[in-house]
C-alpha cells in the first residue's frame, strides 16, 4: 500500500536498517526468529527425497508457464467461466481495486474479511477500500496486528514478525480491550479470535489471495495456517480472490510439486494446515477472480530479470537472508520486502528502490534456499548495473569507481596508488584515517600496513638475479 | 603445467605473506609458478558497485596478463569467481581458487605442516555458493568440504564446527561500508559464533572477509587472531597458539586511544 500511496521518495536501506539495529537486542531476536525457521526447513527439505530435484521440476514448469503465459491465461480463464466463475481481468493496481470496488459497491457490500494476499498490498487495496467507506478487516493474525498497527508487512509469512510479545500485549490492550500487562502469546490470540469471530459472521464477503491457479481446471488452491481464508470464503454470499497473473500451473498434478516445496520452504511444515481448493460458487453464491498484471508483463519482457515472476512468495529467502534478518523487513520500504523484494522493487519503481539491489553482501544464499531456483543474487548484481547505468547512484561513489577502474587498467598507476595508501595507513594522523569519511573505520581497524607490496617483494626476492 | 599467481590487490598491497604463502605452497607441490608483474585488480570492486562499465578495461587487463598460463591460481574465492564469470569467456586460462586448485587439480593428499590450534573455518560466500568449494547448508547433497579436507591434513590442526557454518560474515565489497550497520552487525555475530565454540584462529579462502572480521577482533580486542588458509597450508603460520599475534603493539596502542577519545 505504501507502493502506491507515498511519493516516489528514495527508500534509504542502510539508514533505516542502521534504526532497526540500533535497537540492538531487537535484532538478535529477529535474527535468532527466522534462523529458527530456516533451521526447521533444512530439516523438513531433507526428508523429503530428491529435494533438489524437485526445485528443478518446480523452476522448469514455472518457466514453461511463463513462456506460454498467454494461453494458459486464456485456458484458465474458459475452464474457470465453465465452473461458473467470473473471471476479471486488470492491466494495473488501479484497474484492480476498481473492479473490487465495483463488485462490492453494486451488491451493497459493507464489511469486508480479507485473507491474507501479498497482490492487495501490492496495489493499496484496502486503503483504497476504506477511503470509500468501507469496512476491511485483514483476518490472518499477524495482518491484523499491523493492520491494527497501521504499518505495511515486514514478512511475506510472518507479517508482523518484526514485532515483540509486549509490544502485541499493549496494541490489543488499547485495541480489544485485553487487560494490561496480559502477554501469554494463547490468550492474545484466543482475544483476538473473539473479535475475529464476529467480524467474520457479519461479513458480506471475502476477499482471499491465490497461491496456485491451475489452468487445466480453473481451480484455485490458497494456502493458510489459520482456515481464515475458509472461514471467510463459507461464510459471505460473496468470494473475490486477487491473483497476480503468475501465479498460475498448467495442470493439477503440478500441485504435487509445489505444495511439496511451500509449505516446508516457507515455515518448515510438510504442509500449510490448510489446503482450500475452490472451484465453482456454492449454489446461490459468487466467486470472482481478478487476474492483475501490473507492470508483470513489462517484467516479462526483461530477459535478465523475468526469472523472478517464478516466486511462489514463500519467504525462504527472507529467513536465510543474513541482511533481512538483521535490517528487518522494513528497511526495504517495500511489499515483499528481503531478497524477492529487492529485484522486484526495481522493476516497478526504480526512482525509489535503487539502494535495494545495493542491501545485500550478494552471498548467494537466497538463490540455494529459493524452492523455485531464482537467481536472486545474480539480479541483485545486474539491477545494480541498471541503477547505475540510469543514474541512481551518487555522483561521488560513480567517480570514485571511475577512479578506480582507471588506476587498476595500468599497473604503473596501481603501484603508486597502492603505495600512497600504504603510507597514509603509515604515517596519516588516526583522526584523519578515522575521521568522517571512513565508513569502514567507524566500528572496524583498517588493516595494518606491511612492510612491502607482494609486488615489490617478489621483485626484489625473485627477480633480482 | 604453466601456472600463473594471481595476486587480488587487497592482498598485494595489505597482506603480502598470503600471497608468498601461496606461492611457495604451490612451488613445493611441484607448480611451475611465474607472477605476472603487470596485474592489478581483478575488476570486481567496480562491478559489484553496480559499474561493470568501469571495470572493463581491468578486465582485459586481467586476461592479458594470464594469456600464457594453463592456470590461474590465487588465493580468494570471491576474486576467481569475478574473474571465471566476467572475463574467462574469452581466454582460454582456467581460473583456479587455491584451495580448488589443490583438490581438484593437483588432488593434494598430504601436506607437511603442522599447526597447534583450534581453527574456525569461515566459509566465504563466493567460494562456497558460486565455486562450490564445500556443499552449501541450504542445499541438500552429499556434504563435502575442499577447504576443510586441506585443513585436516595440518598436524596438530582441530577444526572446531559452529552454529551457522556458513553464514555470510558481512564483507560483501561496497556493502560494508554502503550498509555498514548491517555489516558490523554481521561480523559481530559471526565472531561471537567462533568464540562460543572456543577459536583461537580464524581462516578462510578470503583476505577479504578476514580483513574486515580482523577490523572487529582489532578494534573491540577480542582472544582471536585470523589467518589466511595458505599460511597455514604452507606452514608458514605460527606453528602454535597462545603466542600473541605478530605485531600487537600498535592495534593494542590503538584500541586504548580510540576507547579514551
């Protein structure tokens, strides 16, 4: 939502996650949360046979289905009509909440229960929603938190992860009523499904995300730990499901691959407690699917980087990213934030996500835990050329690089400045080798200077006869 | 076999027995060893910072120097892997990380060297996940580990396992001082890691990652030292611990000055 809502201000990584750490043992716990995740996912993934396998299954059936996006587009879209589906189409996030906005506004919709869908966050849907009256309640409990909260996901799984129990026990004192200092994590939850209960009774329709869509069938799977999604979708006349226009395999058998990576990439469970497939309305009701575009065939088009429409936005990325677990989601001012975040950001608004491709060590780690196998360093490194090449970098770091490719291309060059480097570490005043400047400095000793160069060694030791 | 040292720049300039280090290990393994005096920096600094542009010219630089070699070898994972993905293509030198090069190349089975301590290995990124020197935590295969293999061929040498064996230390080039909070952050963590499970000595593949862990060990005056893993392949390490580091005086100096400023 902040996607659309805020001004195309430069998202400042490295300042935000310099707050985040700031607060010290807030990232220790943050960081030792999602470690623990990804711990209990090397654990599930290696009992399952053929892991590796069957990431490369998962990727190639992703890539046939992007390379031939626009026909399973239109066999699910004749498959689901068929079952009795209604089936929209929007070019962009705009275009999407209009059609939400219509469906709901001509069947006299007031209250609205919501699933959880990375798409609606994407394209601002419930603040969109509510600034015309309407009442949206995000139904999966860490949404609700930072709903209640009034603050975007910071995780793809685990919305409101950034968040600690003491901080949850004051949010529902103030916004439930729960009495104060309560912070047993069961009573929280058992208050908040109270709430949830009457919310979702008096709904007049739901509105869920969609993990897989199958071509084949017209069916829709969606994924959830908490039957929230259920919940909402039995109980309202109404169902509208959002769904990004990749999120779709061509046959049903393909489940068995993905289901089989998800649920254990995501939070280290065999499977989601829930597994919903809905293919027609129930008698009497609707079911409604928007398929969203915005800005994803534009991405298709991009060679180096259309590998990332592969994500089946379980987070696995997250919870291994070293950056993401000490910098908290949100650093990256962005929906998904981590790793997918920051080669999808660029992509959709590069004005304000340049110093995302920038917020990693590119060690790679993303790319070995990614279930769909998305080269997500590499397109760190290659959205980097792009911001540069388009001139999102300073003008200071571009000349200190242009320096530096200019000394290195001579070696005459090279070895006076290596020895004027030297001789600062040498002989320069520590307050001029630490002062402002020096970043490195700032919590690190530089290295010490030695005596010669290898170079200037090896000329005298081995070259002198 | 003509094999030619290659030098990353940090080390040429700031850790010059690593290089030595590697040179001589690879001469008494029998290498015909020639360095290439001309070469300067494998390119990688600019290309990491977003401007490949810039390092082009380095890059021809690079592969002109080691036209003439079968080899390449050098002592950095995270420089080969730059070197073997954004200038190979158009030579015909194989680029070779040391620690690969013994395994794979020479198929190293014994060293004569000892070394009395107890050794953490920091398995840097670029070696691990791109040359694939040892099997990545998040990938399910047949563990194996070249670096790790060399170590225990060491005399006297205990490897000591941590947490997170393969957790990023936070080095990543521009990244540590563009995301410097991050960074130190990272570092810190890594080191903590190593000093609950009782290192003495840190190793790697890379100066680079060692660099800046040593930055930390340095500044905050930590019971850890880091060593190249040439240094100890070759033998040229101190052979034992409780030893201070080779030249404390003027980092102690410095931590006292910097706590009273």
């Amino acid at each position: 939502m902040h996607d659309a809502a805020q001004n195309a201000v430069p998202v400042d990584h490295s300042d935000r996650a310099a707050r985040f750490i700031a607060k010290g043992e807030q990232t220790t716990w943050h960081d030792s949360v999602l470690w623990r995740i990804r711990e209990k996912r090397d654990a599930v993934s290696g009992s399952v046979e053929g892991w590796e396998r069957l990431r490369d299954l998962a990727s190639q059936i992703k890539e046939h289905t992007l390379s031939k996006l626009d026909e399973y587009l239109i066999e699910f879209e004749e498959s689901a009509t068929a079952n009795g589906v209604q089936v929209h189409w929007a070019v962009d996030a705009e275009a999407h909440n209009r059609i939400v906005y219509d469906l709901l506004k001509v069947r006299g919709v007031r209250r609205v229960v919501k699933s959880k869908s990375m798409l609606t966050e994407e394209c601002g849907l419930n603040p969109y929603l509510e600034a015309r009256g309407f009442d949206v309640v995000d139904t999966d409990l860490g949404e609700r938190i930072v709903q209640l909260r009034g603050e975007p996901p910071s995780h793809l799984v685990a919305p409101a992860i950034h968040i600690r129990r003491e901080e949850i026990s004051v949010l529902f004192h103030e916004k439930l009523g729960t009495p104060a200092g309560s912070s047993d994590p069961q009573f929280l939850a058992g208050a908040m499904r109270q709430d949830l209960r009457a919310r979702f009774l008096a709904a007049d329709a739901a509105i869920t995300g969609v993990n897989f869509a199958v071509a084949a069938t017209g069916g829709l799977v969606v994924v959830t730990n908490e039957g929230n999604a259920d919940l909402g979708v039995h109980l309202a006349p109404v169902h509208i499901a959002c769904m990004g226009i990749e999120k779709l395999i061509p046959k049903p058998e393909h489940l068995g691959v993905f289901l089989r990576l998800l649920a254990r990439s995501a939070t280290g469970q065999p499977l989601s407690i829930y597994t919903s497939h809905f293919h027609r309305p129930a008698p009497g009701r609707e079911l409604h699917i928007v398929l969203v575009d915005n800005g994803r065939t534009r991405h298709l088009s991009r060679e180096d980087f259309r590998a990332s429409l592969k994500c089946i936005r379980c987070g696995a990325c997250l919870n291994t990213c070293p950056v993401y677990r000490r910098s908290g989601g949100h650093s990256y001012g962005a929906t998904p934030s981590g790793p997918i975040g920051a080669i999808l950001a660029p992509g959709r608004d590069m004005e304000k996500y340049a110093a995302l491709p920038f917020a990693s060590s590119l060690c790679g780690s993303c790319s070995d835990v990614c279930p769909v196998k998305i080269d997500i360093h590499a397109q760190l490194y290659r959205w980097r050329q792009v911001a540069v090449r388009e001139g999102h970098i300073s003008g200071k770091k571009r000349l200190g690089m242009q320096m530096v490719g200019w000394i290195t291309r001579r070696p005459a060059r090279y070895r006076l400045a290596g020895r004027l480097a030297r001789s600062l570490l040498r002989y320069a005043p520590r307050r001029l080798l630490y002062g402002r400047w020096n970043a490195w400095g700032r919590a690190r000793e530089l290295p010490e200077r030695p005596a010669r160069s290898f170079g200037e060694w090896y000329a005298a030791e081995r070259e002198k006869e | 076999m003509k094999v030619g040292l290659f030098v990353p720049c940090y080390i040429d300039q700031f850790y010059p027995q690593v290089a030595v280090a590697t040179l001589e290990l690879l001469e008494r393994l029998g290498c015909e060893v020639a360095y290439p005096r001309e070469q300067t920096c494998c390119g990688q600094p600019m290309a990491n910072a977003g401007c490949a542009e810039d390092a082009e010219a380095t890059h021809r630089h690079t592969a002109a120097c080691f036209r003439e070699f079968d080899y390449a070898v050098g002592p950095s994972g995270s420089c080969v892997l730059h070197l073997r993905e954004h200038v190979e293509q158009t030579a015909t030198v194989r680029y070779y990380e040391l620690c690969q090069f013994l395994v794979d190349v020479l198929q190293v089975d014994r060293l004569d060297a000892s070394f009395s301590c107890k050794v953490g290995l920091h398995a840097s990124c670029h070696g691990l996940r791109g040359l694939r020197l040892a099997s990545s935590s998040e990938r399910r295969e047949p563990p194996f580990d070249h670096v790790a293999h060399l170590l225990g061929m060491i005399d006297g040498l205990e490897l000591v396992g941590l947490s997170r064996p393969d957790e990023c230390c936070g080095f990543g080039g521009i990244f540590a001082v563009q995301e410097e909070a991050v960074s130190v952050r990272m570092g810190a963590d890594r080191l903590d890691d190593h000093l609950q499970h009782g290192v003495e000595v840190v190793t790697g593949t890379d100066m680079s990652c060692l660099m800046h862990l040593d930055g930390l060990i340095r500044r905050r005056d930590m019971p850890l030292r880091v060593l190249h893993v040439a240094e100890i392949l070759n033998g040229s390490a101190e052979a034992s611990c409780g030893i201070p580091p080779s030249k404390p005086l003027r980092s102690a100096r410095h931590v006292r000055k910097y706590r009273t400023l």
